[in-house]
C-alpha cells in the first residue's frame, strides 16, 4: 500500500524535494535561527524569497548587465 502511493506521488514529489535539498544544502536552510513559531515562518519565507530571487531573478539580471555592457563598449 505504502509503496504504491509513494509511487503514485514520487513525479510531484521530487519537484518539491530538490528545492528544498538546494536551500538546505546552499542557504543553510532548515535550522532555526529564532525562538517562536512566528519568527520561525517568517526566516522561512524569506530563506523562500531569497532562494526564487537567485534562481528566477539573478540569471536575467545578469544577461541584462552582459547585454548593457557590450552595448556601451561599441
């Protein structure tokens, strides 16, 4: 029983798990900074910004300055 579902689940599952895996092992993720339950969510939505910021953001950003770059040097 426990097999199958954990079958059935694994193709949505491991989209999750490799962001997590990535913020636990890059951002330090996963150890609590902060006494309380509401502290404690906040570092972990911003460990969630910070993280979408270098994955989404940066890359673009950085093309963009490349392409600047270039621009002003012809």
């Amino acid at each position: 029983m426990e097999l199958k579902f954990n079958t059935a689940i694994s193709k949505d599952r491991y989209k999750i798990e490799r962001t997590f895996g990535s913020m636990k092992r890059w951002a330090g993720a996963g150890i609590a900074r902060y006494l309380g339950l509401t502290k404690t969510h906040t570092q972990h939505l911003l460990e969630a910004m910070t993280n979408n910021l270098y994955l989404y953001i940066m890359p673009s950003l950085a093309v963009l300055a490349t392409t600047r770059k270039n621009l002003t040097k012809g």
